[in-house]
C-alpha cells in the first residue's frame, strides 16, 4: 500500500473516531432544550453515593424512592364567586398554585359573577377571569357553573369563548369528564343580581353589613327551595358520558366534575350516570355550598369543594379556603386538602396573606354587627 492511501486511511479514522466522541458526548449530555440525559432517564443515575464512605449503616431510611414515573399530581380548586372575591383570593391563590407545581388545575365552576344579560359585561367579567387563570405555569380546564351559566345569553358566551360546557380528556391513563349542571337552564331567584351587586358593593365599603345581607339572603325562602332543586342532565349530557366511557373502558381511574353537587337530591338523570359508572373506580367533585364536605356513596367519594374566594355560607371545619391536591397512583387517588392560608413561598410567613386567609363566617360578622 503506498504512502498516500495510508494517509488518506489515518485521516478516515480521525474523523470517524472523533464522530464517535461527538454522538456520545450529545447521548449523554443534557440538551439545550432541558432534555434529560440516558442515564437518567433509565433511572441508572437518580441516586449515587460513595459506597466506600457507607460500608455498613447509612443514616437514611431507605432507596426506596417514591418517584413512580406513573404517579401525577393535579390541583382542584373551588368557587371564586357567589359574592365576589373583593380580597383577592383566587388570585393570589393562582401564584401559590405556581409554587407548588401542579402538572395541571382544574376547577369546579364560578369563575364570574354572571346573573346578567348584557353581553359586553359578561364577556368583561371572563376578560378580567381570564387575565387571572393566565398567570398559571400550567394548564387549567374549566367547568361551568351557576353563576357562569343561569341564562341563554350567558350559554351564548360560554360557548363562543370555550366551546362545549362538558367533555372528557385522558391523562396519565386516567379518564376526566367535566359535567355541566347547569344543563336545564332554572329561573334565578327574583331580584338576584341586584342583591349580587349590593353585597359586592358593601364588601369593599361596610363588610358586616354585607355579612347580614348575605344571612337573610340564604335564609329566603326562594333561595332555600333554589338549591334544594334537583339537577338535570339533559338526554345528550348523558348520552355524551355514556360514550366518554365506553370509549375508555381500561382507564386507572375516573374523576367527575360538576359545579352543583347533584348527588344531595339527585335526579333521574344523575342516578342514570352513576348506573354508568358501575364496575370502575371513580370519584366525584363539585362546589356551589361554599362549604367542604366529602359523603360516600356506593362506595366511592363525593367531595364538595370549599370555597376560593366566594363567600361564606356557614360556619364550621368546611368553611375555609383550600384547594384540594391530588396524587394519582396505582394504588387509587391521594387526596390533600390544603389550606390557602397555609401555602408560603421562600421567604416565610407573609402576615397580610395571614389576614387575607381569615375571614369570618357571616353567623359570626352579623352578631358583631349588632
């Protein structure tokens, strides 16, 4: 073989060897993107210690790491209006959502006030929700409630701006199917928005007096039999859901979403999704009571949400701003309720967010007003 093939020979090799370094350097090393390398993704390089330095006993429990790649967190929270959020909490709940990281938040409805037919005042009040939700790192789903929804005009605008007010998605092999009830359209309480705009207007200017409205509003005799009403789901609601489960027959898990817990007077037609959901494992989830409670039915849970923001109904354990934190595993949900009071971020305990957490009841406000 003569001097120039040799040459030309060395300089092949070079150029594949040096490939070869390049093409592993970037398998192995992160990408500009944030990508993960191999290693740590096979789960060879989670944990590494000096075996040398730990021969015997090692002053941790276990390797045992509770980092199920299955596993998802998400984050519900409930009403922010039924008496406007004057304080702010529902927004400043949206940067504490950010510090704990949920992979996505979903709610249970009342995102406005509503009660209205003007059509530039409705889409000004999903304007300035909307301009709120948008701070979140995260996704948020929506569902639909009374105060979003208790007028064709209010529908029109959902529709336009959201598209359908139920559906389903699946994540991490878990079905989700976000119901509307407020399907049946029902007559508002005469004079409602009026009362919703005095009790707004005396949170700011003399909240015990907004207090002792509140009181003899829930105590009215149409607001009583308004949410003792049963709530139902029209034939195509139902028909939707039946095929949302049909379609995901294997799925780990099924959560339901609704705004009105339909399940303390139920209808025909909730009775008639339940039947669906025989034979899976699922839990329900609402709001509208302004009140935390959790019943069980056919062996299952029905969470109603505390509020984030909207008023006080009445007093007792529930009557706190939360959120709710869900764990999913292969086991079934874990459940956390988390106080909003309680959720700081680096810098420690924040003593006007200490006051912003501690309202009273309106039992407790309207005997201070006398």
């Amino acid at each position: 073989m003569n001097t120039n093939a040799l040459k030309l020979g060395a300089v092949h090799l070079i150029v594949l060897l040096v490939g070869s370094l390049i093409l592993a350097g970037c398998a192995s090393a992160p990408s500009e993107e944030g990508l993960i390398s191999e290693e740590y993704a096979q789960g060879t390089s989670v944990f590494s210690f000096d075996q040398a330095e730990f021969p015997t006993v090692k002053p941790w429990t276990s390797e045992k790491f509770n980092n199920n790649p299955h596993d998802f967190q998400f984050a519900i929270i409930g009403d922010r209006t039924g008496g406007a959020d004057a304080r702010g909490v529902f927004n400043r709940a949206m940067d504490q959502l950010n510090l704990l990281q949920p992979e996505f938040v979903i709610n249970v409805g009342d995102s406005v006030e509503g009660y209205s037919q003007d059509r530039d005042e409705l889409n000004a009040q999903w304007v300035e929700f909307d301009g709120i939700v948008d701070k979140l790192e995260m996704p948020f789903f929506r569902t639909v409630g009374n105060h979003d929804m208790s007028n064709d005009t209010m529908r029109q605008v959902w529709l336009e701006r959201y598209g359908p007010a139920y559906y389903h998605f699946v994540y991490g092999d878990v079905l989700f199917v976000v119901l509307n009830s407020e399907d049946t359209i029902r007559p508002a309480p005469e004079g409602l928005d009026e009362k919703i705009e005095l009790y707004n207007r005396l949170q700011v200017e003399n909240p015990q007096k907004a207090m002792v409205l509140l009181e003899e509003f829930m105590k009215d005799e149409s607001v009583v039999a308004a949410l003792g009403q049963p709530v139902d789901f029209g034939e195509k609601q139902v028909a939707y859901v039946s095929s949302a489960l049909t379609q995901n027959p294997g799925v780990r898990w099924t959560f339901l979403f609704l705004h009105e817990p339909a399940w303390e007077n139920p209808s025909d037609s909730f009775l008639a999704i339940e039947e669906l959901l025989q034979d899976r494992d699922y839990s329900f989830f609402a709001g509208h009571l302004h009140y935390y409670d959790i019943d069980e039915r056919h062996g299952h849970d029905y969470i109603t949400m505390g509020p984030a923001g909207a008023s006080f109904h009445h007093d007792g354990p529930g009557n706190v701003d939360h959120i709710l934190w869900v764990t999913m595993t292969n086991d079934g949900p874990e459940i956390a309720k988390i106080t909003l009071e309680g959720i700081y971020d680096r810098e420690g305990r924040d003593l006007q967010l200490k006051e912003l957490y501690e309202r009273k009841g309106w039992e407790e406000a309207a005997g201070d007003s006398h």
